[in-house]
C-alpha cells in the first residue's frame, strides 16, 4: 500500500522534524494536521492519486512544512464509496482532530461526507470538485472550492465555439447531475444552435449508436462531458468512426489531459479543450511546479495534481498568515479567503461564495518535442475574470 | 436517413455477434448440463486478459487472440474437470453460489496476475474507418469484428448440426438421461464443450477488449446480457442464442438512439431528454418480457 507507506513515512519525518526544532512559542500551534481523504484504488485512482502526490510534493518543498509549522498529513483512501468517506472524515476530525480537510476529488463523494467537517467547524478545502449546489443555497464560510466551479470548463467551451463561429452542436453526457449541468453550462454561453442532445448510460464504454447519431446530424461542433475511461474509449470510437475529418471535437480540459493523452495517443493531435491550468504556462511557480513534479513522479502534472499542489499552498499561505495561530478560526478564514499565494493558474481570487474567479484558457494538444503530446495554451484567456452563475443565491458576503 | 439505419444495424449486428458469442457457450452449458455457470463472464475477462498480455508481449494482434483462445479454452476445462463437474448433481442454487464465489476469486486472482487492467489497441492498420457509402465511414476494426463474428457463427452451426459431436450435443441438450442410457460419454462431452463455450469467449473478450476496456469486472455487465439471449432465444439451441443476440443487438443500438429521437418529437426537451435514456435502458428487458410473455420457453427451444 503506497498511501499506507507514504503516511507512515511522513509521519515520522515530521516527528523527527518537530523534535529537532524543540519547543515552539506557546501561542501558537505546534503543528498543521491535514486530514485527505481521497479515491486512491480502483479503476478512478488515477486522479486522487494525482491529487494526492502533487499535495504531498507541495509539503515536501517546504521543508515537510505549511506555513511555518510542521505538518502532519493523514492520507486515506476512500474506495470511491461515499459512506467509507463519511466515515473517514469522521475519524480525521473527531480523532486525530486535523485543521484542515481536503482531497476528495468526486462531487457525490464529496457532498455525503462534507456534514462532518462543516457541522465541526472544520475547513473543507476542495481540490477538485465543486458542485454548484454549494456555490448558491448551500453555500459556507468553511467550505473553499480551490479548483473550479463544475460549470465553468463547459462555459469556457461554449464561449469558444461561440468566438470560432460555429453554428451547430451536438452535445453528449452521461444520464446524471453533473452531466446535466456540464451541458447546461455549455449551452449558457453558446449562441449556435444545438441540433442534438444525447445522455449516455454512465459508465457506458461503446458508442457506436451515438456516433453514427452525430454522422447523420452533421453538427459543425461536438462537445462530450466523459469523464475517466469513458472520454478516452469515446475519443478512440471518434477517430476510428472518420468523423474528425468534418466535425470539431471540444473536449472539457479533464477529458484531454495528460492521463487520457497515454492510453489515447495520437488520435488526441489537435484536439481543443478547455481549462484554468496548463503545464506550459510560464508563471515562475508553475514552472517549478511541473519540474519538481516530473522530477519526482517522472509524468507530466494532470489539472488534477496542480489543484493538489495549489491545495497545499493555500494552506500553508493561511497558516502563515495567522503566524499559526490555527485556534483563531475567523483569522484563518479571513486568511484563506485572502488566498496570498502565487498560484500555478496564474491570477485568482476567491469570490464572495469562496468559489474561484480566475481565468479560463483554450487548450490545444501538441507535439512535446520529444515524441510525445501535450496541451499547449492559447495566451489570450477565453473567459477572463470568470466566476460563477450561482454566487448570487449565496447568503455570504 | 436510411443511411443512419444502415450504419446502427451494422452496429446492432457488430454488437449482436460478439453476444452470440458470449451466449453460445452459455447457453450450451445450460442446456446440455443443466448448470447456472455465472462464472461465464469472468471466462470473458481472463480471455481478454490473457489476450492484451500476449499483444504486449509479441505486438501481434492474431497470435493474442490464438492464445487467449488456447490458454482459455485449457482454462475452462481445468475449471470444469476439477470443480463444476462436482456441481452438476446439485440445485440450481447452490450452482448459482458456487459460481458466484467463483466470480469474486477470479477476479482478485486476476488483479493479483495482470493488475486492475491492461491495455489492449486495435491493429494500427484497423485503426480508421472504410468508405462503405458515399456518407458512410465505418471503422475498419468493427467491419473486422463482424467478419469474425459471422464466420464463428456459421462454423459453431455445422459443428452442432453436421457433426458427430454435434448430434451427441444436441442429444445431450433435449434428452440428457436419454442420451446417457444410449452410451454417451457424458463426461468427456461437457468438458469438450465447456472448453469449446470458453474459447468461444475469449475471443469476444480480445475483439472486444479495445471498443470496451480490458479490466477487472469487465464480464459482469455482459453476463446479465448473455443471460437475457439465452432466454429470448430458448435455453440450449444455438440457433436461438445466435437470433436472441442479434435481437438485444439491435434492440438495445436502437433503443438508445431512436427512443430519445422519438421522445423529443412529442414531449418537452426536459421530459424527453430524462424520459428517453431511461426508457432505452429498460428497452432489451421490456423486450424480454414481452417473449417471455408470448413463448416462455423462448423463440427455439431445444427440448420438445
């Protein structure tokens, strides 16, 4: 077990570190704890563990620390089962009386356990999912979406298709919530017209019926919300069907990052997708973000490990901010919600329903220069400064 | 329009074959042995595993499929010499556990060998589609799968109706006590035809592997489909697992495509847009019931 062993490791080197520096000042904590609970096996790991690793390498370069003090943090796995997550956070906040949750990537998984942290007052920091649920009605001062808002990929997408011109789409999504409003999304800022809608079985891996439905609907535009391995045996089916030599395939940037890039292969040259990060922007910390990683992880960072590693360091720029007074939980919201760090995303603020406001970027799969692909960013955002639709229903502000 | 029609019954033909193949063997073990073999499935998944372990040993695509056929087929019949012989005398139930339990130990055992999965590409020269029509691409792979489909068909056919083993298979299917007072050698039969049924799947298991994912659990879904073929077509004939597939084939390419389509002609976009996917995927089991309503023991029964 991995995540068994890089606990354990951690672990002991931080207590190795906190007796090293002897007695800390008595107003302050002595140290950072971090419950993550994540989906580490099964056939979805994928993303969590990239979560998980970029998280860890962020502590790693500073020393095993977030923001001054030593930090502890306990990873486990949550089996992509919500009532195990539950359960999980339970133990964090209850036993081991962590600072911070954070890690789940899955929005279901996400909302059944998240009562346990909101109901103790202890933060929930989101590295990935962020449902509009908790955007509007439910939105909550201990609850931050780091990464994105679930909509925005697909607003991004749409106002694409719209800037290019298009006149007519095709959309496809599992028969789900997300998949629902990932199109609606994708339809609020299109102004062409949709000459088809298709929702999929989820977890559905063949779509012949589908593409021969797209053939005969000649849309100038397709855009498909398949998440996992659905995205990548859709985008295998779409090339071998011939369909890319007349049809636009725009894809969300999760759905054409590095980890759809290896098993798909070529067949992803040229494909546009959108996104908040790329692993080519310039900004200093970015740049060190994916030579670190690559160095000790040996792959290209997916969006999944840059939302982990920004996790990180928000932390640690609260727990500065505060001088590690971690009791103070008003200081530390204040200071979170401040988010004074240089993100690997470039710009953004968090709004006043802490969901993002940040940039969005049209992405297109290129040559690496060393025979392999990668996405390489447009310079000009294609929604800039963007929010979200829901922050009006927000009581916080 | 008629285009869209050609291009989703080939796919519901593509679809129906690889079923038949699934079900052939299924259906055979049902019919001549009396046996609920749930553990059908998991012979589909270590075919395709062992299938993508030898395409990324030896890059040939052909020599895979020849071994997954060969290591699957020897595999079937270990299983069934050593294990489900013992199975036979026993009630439905009991077989339905057993092979259950089985499910859950292959699949582990699987995991602990190969890993949660393995990749498994098409030949790079199948990779693009084939003008078939002026308008019509159709992926070259698929075509492919068709081909094989049609010939497995047709040779499983002249095996059971022409042949000598044929005969005692088909003596076997509608008359088991029968045909062991006449001297069959009953034994040797179901384990011939146990491993024949699982060679049968490893090649849907390799055909399909790069339109599906070759992964642990891979052989659940299909199972349940397998089981609603042999129902449809009437348990232990060939005949009516190959007309039972090609049925949920096409049912089940058109269900999921022309419901929605339908839906949208008369409801409001919402309704039709939750209405329709839901409807499709019930479409094979309504169709189901509907046979099992009219002919219970199916389109082609075996026993008179």
């Amino acid at each position: 077990m991995p995540s068994r062993l890089c606990r354990s490791t951690l672990a002991s080197a931080f207590v190795a570190f906190g007796l090293a520096i002897g007695v800390l000042p008595a107003h302050a904590a002595d140290k950072v704890k971090v419950g993550f609970v994540s989906t580490l096996s099964g056939p979805s790991a994928a993303l969590g563990v990239d979560i998980r690793d970029a998280f860890l390498l962020a502590v790693k370069l500073n020393g095993g620390k977030l923001g001054g003090l030593p930090a502890e943090v306990i990873v486990s796995d949550d089996q992509f089962k919500p009532d195990v997550a539950k359960g999980l956070f339970e133990k964090n906040i209850k036993r081991d009386k962590v600072d911070f949750m954070t890690g789940v990537v899955f929005s279901n998984i996400m909302l059944a356990a998240l009562p346990e942290a909101l109901d103790a007052k202890t933060f929930y920091l989101s590295p990935n999912a962020a449902p509009s649920s908790m955007a509007g009605k439910d939105c909550n001062p201990d609850f931050f979406a780091v990464a994105w808002p679930n909509d925005a990929y697909h607003e991004a997408a749409g106002q694409f298709a719209t800037q290019r011109g298009m006149k007519s789409v095709y959309l496809i999504a599992p028969n789900y919530q997300a998949g629902k409003d990932s199109l609606s999304g994708f339809k609020r800022t299109f102004k062409g017209q949709v000459v088809g809608e298709n929702y999929t079985k989820l977890g559905q891996l063949d779509y012949a019926a589908e593409l021969a439905e797209v053939r005969a609907a000649k849309p100038q535009v397709l855009y498909v919300f398949l998440p996992g391995g659905m995205g990548i045996n859709f985008i295998k089916q779409f090339v071998g069907a011939g369909l890319g030599k007349d049809i636009t395939l725009l894809l969300p940037g999760f759905s054409a990052d590095q980890d759809v890039i290896g098993p798909v292969g070529g067949a992803m040259s040229g494909l546009f997708n959108t996104a908040h990060w790329s692993p080519d922007f310039s900004n200093a910390a970015n740049q060190k973000f994916v030579a670190e990683f690559r160095k000790e992880y040996n792959r290209t960072p997916t969006l999944y490990a840059s939302q982990g590693y920004d996790t990180a360091r928000l932390i640690d720029a609260a727990v500065r901010d505060v001088k590690g007074k971690l009791e103070d939980h008003e200081a530390v919201r204040k200071a979170l919600k401040a988010a004074k760090f240089e993100s690997v995303r470039g710009p953004f603020r968090f709004n006043t329903n802490q969901y993002p406001i940040q940039n969005y970027y049209v992405r297109t799969v290129g040559s690496d220069g060393k025979g392999g692909l990668i996405n390489k960013s447009f310079s000009e955002p294609i929604l800039k400064d963007h929010g979200d639709a829901y922050v009006q229903a927000c009581a916080m502000k | 329009m008629s285009v869209l029609a050609l291009e989703q019954a080939l796919n519901g033909l593509q679809f129906g074959l690889m079923l038949f193949l699934l079900a052939a063997g299924l259906t055979l073990v049902f019919g001549v042995m009396d046996m609920i073999n749930l553990a059908h499935g998991s012979l589909y998944m270590v075919g395709a595993f062992i299938g993508a372990w030898i395409v990324g040993l030896t890059g040939s695509f052909l020599l895979g499929i020849v071994g997954a056929v060969l290591g699957t087929a020897a595999f079937g019949m270990a299983l069934e010499s050593s294990l489900l012989r013992s199975l036979y005398a026993r009630d439905h139930l009991s077989q339905v556990l057993a092979t259950f339990a089985l499910i859950l130990i292959l699949n582990d055992g699987t995991r602990m060998l190969f890993g949660n999965d393995l990749p498994l590409s098409a030949p790079a020269a199948l990779d693009g589609p084939v003008e078939l029509l002026p308008g019509l691409s159709y992926p070259a792979y698929r075509l492919v799968i068709i081909g094989a489909g049609l010939v497995l068909a047709l040779s499983l056919y002249l095996l059971v109706v022409k042949t000598r083993m044929g005969a005692l298979v088909r003596a076997g299917a509608s008359n088991r006590e029968m045909a062991t007072a006449m001297g069959v050698d009953i034994k040797r039969l179901f384990t011939v035809v146990f491993g024949i049924g699982a060679g049968l799947c490893a090649v849907a298991g390799v055909l399909m592997g790069p339109l599906l994912a070759v992964q642990v659990g891979m052989g659940e879904n299909i199972l349940i489909l397998a089981f609603v073929v042999i129902v449809i077509g009437g348990i232990g004939s060939i005949r009516g697992a190959l007309v039972g597939a090609l049925l949920v084939g096409v049912v089940d390419t058109f269900g999921r495509t022309v419901m929605q389509a339908l839906f949208r002609e008369f409801l409001p976009p919402q309704m039709a847009s939750a209405a329709g996917p839901a409807l499709a995927s019930v479409a094979i089991y309504v169709f189901m019931a509907a046979v099992l309503a009219i002919r219970p023991q199916g389109l082609f029964p075996a026993r008179g």
